[in-house]
C-alpha cells in the first residue's frame, strides 16, 4: 500500500470500516467487532487445517497456571513474570496459590506432557492450542498488533532426539510459508533471531517479519527450539530403546493470529480501504443495483436472482438493497474490502449480463448471467496479483548498507537494510546496541532461507563480519 | 446406552479413550485431549456455520470484565459474585479496578452495544463469541459436565420490540433443534424453566435437558428473555421511527460445548467404548491389516492402496500399522469409538475388496474397492440408526405421575415424570423445595415443543393444577 501517513491510515480503518473498538473499558484490552472477527475465523480454520495435514492435534489447556508451574523454569519465568496478570480471589475466597492467566502456555502443558511420555512409542507429541494469551504489556498499545490479550495459536512438540526438534522448527517454518504466505498473500521474511533477542527458556528463536507499509517490521510468528531447557525441570523424560532415561527435546510455534490480520489490513489496504482476499473476506462478492424510479422493480427482481444464483454456487453474496445512492454504497463495500462488485443496471438487466468490478486494480468486465460463476477465478486472479505485487514490494524494500551512515538512511526511509555484522551470538550484542541507541533500529537476525555469505567488516565494530544482519525499525 | 454403572462407566471411558485428563494441577480445571478437542472443534465449526445461516455473525470481547461493569445489574450480580476469580494483580502493580474473569458475557458486552445502538437502522445486534468462561463451581465437579472452566458459545441479541427477542428465543430453540439434534443427534427436551430457576437477570429462562443414561437430566443449553433489564442499567437505547428514545429488547443463548460432548459420549457409548458419529470423529475409519508373515507385504501394499483411495476421496482415514494383534487393535478402535472399521485379510486382497465393520451393531459386509465410497453412506445410516434409537429412549422414559409417590418411584428408576403441578410461577417454589427435599428431584419447566393442557390437581399441595410439569433428577 502506498498512503502519506500510514499510522493515521491504519487508526482510521480500524473505526471506519468496523473493525474494531477500543473504548472497552480496560486499558490494553480491545473488542473486536464481526467484519474483523468472521477474517479472523476463516485464518483460524485455514491454519489449523495445515497443522492437521501435517500431524498435529488440537488440544484445550486451562487458561489458568499455578504460580508454582510458572516458576519452575527460571530464564522463562524471569522474562515474563513483569507481565503476568494474577488472581488470588475466587468468589468470596483467598486462594490458596495464586494463578497467573496464562502469557504463554509452555508451563501449564509440560507437567502433562511428562505424565504423557512413558516410552519412545509416546514421542513425537505434536499438538496445538488455538486462543487467547494475556500479557500486562507495558509498551504502547496499537489495535490489533499490540495489546494486552492477543489471539494466537501455539503449537507444542516433544521428540525423542534433538534432530526431531529441529526438523520440526523446520517444518514450522513451511507451515508458516504454505499457510501466511501461499494462503494468506502475506510476504515476510524468515529470520533467526540474534541471541539475545530469543523467547525466554529457548535455545534459538526463528521468526518472520512482514514489512508494514510505514516501513517498520512486524513479527507475526515464531518457533523455538526449546531444546531441553523445559524438559529437565518439568521432568519429561522417557525411556528409551537403549534402556536409558532421557529427556525429550521440545519446540514451540506461534503464529500470532491478530497480528497477522494487522498486516492483512495494512499490506492490501490502499487509500479507499481495504482489500480482502476472496476466500477470507465476509462478504465475497457484494450486488449493488442502480435504477430509476420507474426501472426500480424489475432491476431489483432481477438483481434478487443473481443474488440467489450466487448464494446457490455457495458465495457469501450480499445484495444491497439499502437507500443510499449507488456511490455511498461504493464508497461503504470498497472502504470494507469486499473484493467484487456487482453493478447491475437497466443494460444488465435488459442482456442478462452483470458488470464485474474488481476492488484491487478497480478493472471492470461485463458477465453473461451464464459464466457468473467465473467471478472466482476473476476473484483469485485479483488475489495472485495482490500477492505479487506485495511480494515485489518486500524484496524491493531490501537495500545493501556496508556502513553505520548508510544503514541509517535506509531505515529512516523505511528500508531494510542488509549489513555485514560481527557476530549474531551475545559477542555482537554490544554492536546490537549502538545501533539501537544511535538507529532506533533492531538487528532481526540473519535468513533462513538461503545461507549468505558474510562479506566485509562489521558496520559498528569493523571486526571482520561473521554474518549477514537485516536491520529495520519495528513495530 | 445399557451399562450397569454409567458413573464408573463414565470416568473409566475418560481415561481409558484419553478424552480429558483431571491431574492438571488447579482443582476443578481439566485438559481436554486431542481425541475430544478434535471432535469439540468440529462441534464448533457446525455450530457457527447455522449460527452464521440464520444471520448471527462472531465477535471477540475480552475475557476480563471491570468490576464496576459486572456490578450494573443487580440480580446478575447477585447471581454470580460468588463464582468470579478476580484478578487484581497485573505484573508488580496492583491494578486500581479489580478485573471478573468472564463467567458471562452480558456486562462485557452491553456497554459496546451502547455504543453501538444510535437509531433503528442499527438493530437488530445478533452476535456470538467462541470461547471459554469460568466459574469458581462449588458444587462437585465431572469432567465435561462441571468445571471451573467451560467452553461454550454465546449468542447476544438486541431488538427493537420485545416481539423481535422473543421470536428469536424460538430461532434459539430450532437452531438448537437443527444442530444438537439433527446433526449431533443428541434428543433433549426444551423446557421454559420455573419463575425460580431462570438465568440471573433475565425474564425468563427455557433449557433443553437431554437425558444421560442413569436417568438424571443434563442442561445442554440455554436462551434467555433478557427483556430489558439490562439495556436499562447499561443504557443501550435507541431513536424509534416515533421520535422516542427507546429501550432495546434483549436475548442471550448458549449452548454449553463441553456438556454436549458429555451428552454425546454418554447417550451413544456403549459397554465397549465410544461410538462416535462419522461426521465429527477425528478417524471416520480405521484399517485393521490382518496377515500371516507370508502375507504380510502383498497385505499391507493392499491395505496402504485402500488407504490412499479413502484419503483421496477426504475421508479421514487410518492405517493401523503398529505391531500389536488384530484383536487388540479391533478393541482400541472400537474404544475409541471409531464409526468404521475395515478389515483387510487374504481374502479381501485376492478379491480385491474390503470386510466393513460398523461400530454401533457391529454388523458386517463386504464391499467390492470399486465401491468403498459407500462407507460414507454406510456409516451415515448407522448414524440415522443411532440417532433414531437415542430418540425413543428418551420418549419412553416419560412416565406420568399423579401421586407424589409414583413421581419418586419413576425418578429413582431413573424416568422423567410428566406430572400435574399447581404453578411455574414463584407461588410453586415452596412445592418445588418440598419435591427437592423429599425427591432430591427438581421441577425442570414446561415442555416448549406443545402447549400441554393441565389436569388434576398439583401432586404436591392437591391444589387444582395449572401446569404439566416435567420432574427429574439433574446434573
């Protein structure tokens, strides 16, 4: 999307097209209203489809975790025990241990798993959890990339060897390809994280992040390798063929269901709203009758017949038959995203046609009544354009900076910048630092998908680079 | 289902199917497996598709309630403040409002549909959230049917008359009509519920009962007549057409997901297990290899072909590959409640064909491969069949009863007695308490589906009868 003033843009569809409401009355905590909600379900039915294709099983934990669970991981509960909402109080009772509602759920499903895990026959586990997460979030909040209660999915494995674990990152990582980015439309780039900024308790971090049209980064999904961090202390173990106790080696995945909406919104939407892709949008294709008073009657009969042609081919069809004039409804159906338009007039009307107008490009076509159902493929054709477009927009963002001067211009001007870095374990955390005081940037890591070559000498040290960084403001 | 002892029965099949497991570590909360979450989750997925048919659409609001929000209405209050977990804690602050985790939604939602409601071109509101609500239960809790933690789903509705809520009360009752019975096949009855026994808030209350096997009655779900006592206290008007500001009409409807579950594992289950319905099971069929050693490759070639041609055609399949015998595999599956086995031996291979096996009857036969689509119609008849015999199991169970003797003789065998009864109203509580005390029964309401005509006289005061009312003992 290209719009001057993308944070002003961003609030603004957030109210505008309904999508959500920030007038609840807790601070951090927003509602999120049906045309938000019914995208969010669809992504949550896609996503868990794949996870089922490749193996996993769903599974619903408490929401609940005893203070004693919670802390018996200790890098784990120190990076989340500033954020953890508590509940002492049940009723008219003082419990007798606190619960904290869970930030994340590792810790309420490890003494299971170790109850779960007898034997090799046991291993791999490989389940998820599709809901909500609490987190007292300190830094400020945005509507849907940001709050105090997020919507996600967390998908927990255990394996009986360390290759397993890291096979699994891998097959996240695909996940995360086939489902956000083939599915969704959604680019990103996959990194792994610099050491120190991975998830409390892991050994590494891998993550993607999309490029908001500001220029700012987005992360909208990671996986760990947890290694045996959890294992030994919540006693996961089993036994295995060589007669040995061992403790199983574990990951965690998680894509972050609102964010992902956020970049849905804001890498389609353009300077009249959103655009929804066709197979995640509430209303896929919307019929907007215009007529004189005379022709009235006979256009909106008409019109009611596409609509149930439409609705028999099984599209989310939407007839608007509400008193505004042709161009409010316009205006309303492209601010909302919905990727079709139907216009139907006298001429439609009078040669059986309809005309098609495509809410991306805003390419028009005329339809005989009997290839209606082409507006599908018109529909997915629009969508496959979206993508690569997007996807042209994220590679383009990506800019060569070999010193501290250049790297700084370029995320000032919402690039990403590609540097020679020294080193991406805690050694270049130093380096990290300076640039984050001096850039107001982040060092998000080096990519997964191909291995590049480090050329050159570190941008803040001069040390002889050992990675190549992407470096990028972040959300 | 016949089984002697359906509590042992019914704790045994939790752990022995490993649908729940009841050792997480906070009293009253429980895991649910991937067995049961898989078919909760097609539960849901059926639920708000004809959620979606008769023009609901969803919603997210937040799990955390103020308490200045919860306090509004004072009977709902009143009704619940003994339930809440309260949270007052977040990170190391103390927070300056004490926060309900949800136990209900109506006091999270109706300060937005305040917000929402300006003029008549906003009603009717017909929204539903997904999700998880908690209660601090101090009766005895069951897995599945009463916990701290329930998920269900919520359905709030706001009209401008009192005729739109109370016509959508009656959609409420068929939508249940059309899932829990036509597509889960659990038979219930939907009862108006006596004046003293209605949801905290709400004008009045009707619950459809299904009928567990050791003849106590489970409320599987629920749909008020909110009236107006909560649009009064949290204000949610609107202009009408004559100029007037007017209070909104209001319903809430929830079916409780969880207890459906029970219902349906209880009422289909039988001495050997699970019976699942094909539509909902995680495996639809399972492939029972039986070979010799000579056997085994040309076996299990044939076995993974039959596999692949089911998986094609989108029929969740299993091949059961592991090394214990045929009998213990046909005893899992059938435990687990698998609705179609399928057993391939020489035979089958030679003849290029499969042995079906249905779980409810166990009845046999063999289906050439050219026609092993069929299984589908198969196991759809046997769901018909299941269904059909679940449904004249609770016909039969409603005796009449005109003395208070031959109620408590019907109740103790485990029946529901249709009895004359002085009135719904609060002047019957005190005959209620005397049912209750004596009986340990309770008065469930009137039949919804009929309009019954009241004879004789009230079976506890001899007054002259004003309803038929219906007795049971519940969960």
């Amino acid at each position: 999307m290209v719009v001057s003033n993308f944070s002003d843009w961003y609030n603004n569809i957030m109210k505008e097209a309904e999508l959500v409401d920030l007038r609840y009355g807790v601070k951090g905590f927003i509602v999120i209203r049906p045309w938000a909600m019914f995208i969010l379900k669809k992504m949550y039915q896609i996503y868990e489809e794949e996870l089922h294709n490749v193996g996993h099983m769903p599974v619903h934990f408490p929401a609940v975790i005893p203070e004693s669970y919670l802390k018996k991981e200790e890098e784990h509960v120190a990076g989340f025990e500033g954020e953890v909402f508590w509940i002492s109080k049940a009723g008219f009772n003082e419990l007798e241990e606190r619960l904290a509602l869970r930030p994340t759920s590792e810790t309420a499903m490890y003494p299971m798993y170790a109850l779960w895990t007898q034997g090799k026959k046991d291993l791999p586990i490989k389940l998820y959890q599709s809901g909500t997460v609490w987190r007292y979030e300190t830094k400020a909040t945005k509507p849907l990339m940001r709050g105090r209660e997020f919507l996600w999915i967390e998908a927990h494995c255990a394996f009986a060897t360390k290759e397993g674990a890291e096979n699994q990152v891998m097959e996240d990582v695909e996940t995360t390809n086939k489902v956000i980015s083939s599915s969704f439309g959604i680019p990103f780039l996959f990194f792994r994280r610099p050491d120190w900024d991975k998830f409390a308790g892991a050994d590494y971090t891998c993550a993607a992040d999309t490029l908001m049209p500001d220029g700012r980064v987005l992360q909208i999904a990671t996986t760990h390798l947890l290694g045996q961090n959890f294992s030994k202390p919540f006693e996961v173990k089993f036994m295995d063929d060589d007669g040995e106790e061992k403790y199983v080696w574990q990951t965690s995945y998680g894509p972050g269901m609102n964010r992902i909406l956020a970049a849905l919104i804001s890498i389609f939407g353009d300077e009249k709203g959103l655009v929804i892709p066709w197979h995640l949008s509430p209303v896929q294709a919307v019929i907007v009758p215009i007529f004189k008073e005379e022709s009235k009657e006979s256009i909106m009969a008409y019109s009611r017949e596409v609509e149930k042609l439409l609705k028999n081919k099984g599209i989310r069809v939407m007839l608007d038959k509400s008193d505004e004039t042709p161009g409010f409804k316009f205006n309303k159906w492209e601010q909302k995203g919905v990727p079709i338009r139907i216009e139907i007039g006298k001429r439609e009307e009078e040669n059986r046609s309809v005309t098609v107008v495509e809410r991306y490009d805003r390419s028009k076509r005329t339809l005989p009544l009997d290839t209606i159902g082409e507006i599908e493929k018109v529909a997915n054709e629009m969508f496959e354009k979206m993508k690569e477009d997007a996807k042209k927009r994220l590679e383009e963002s990506i800019v060569e900076a070999n010193t501290l001067e250049d790297m700084e211009n370029a995320v000032k001007e919402g690039k990403i910048a590609r540097v020679p870095f020294c080193s991406l374990s805690l050694e270049g955390k130093e380096c990290y630092e300076k640039i984050k005081e001096k850039v107001k940037a982040e060092v998000r890591g080096r990519l997964l998908s191909k291995k590049e070559e480090a050329r050159g000498n570190c941008i803040v040290c001069g040390k002889e680079a050992g990675e190549v960084a992407y470096v990028a403001r972040q959300y």
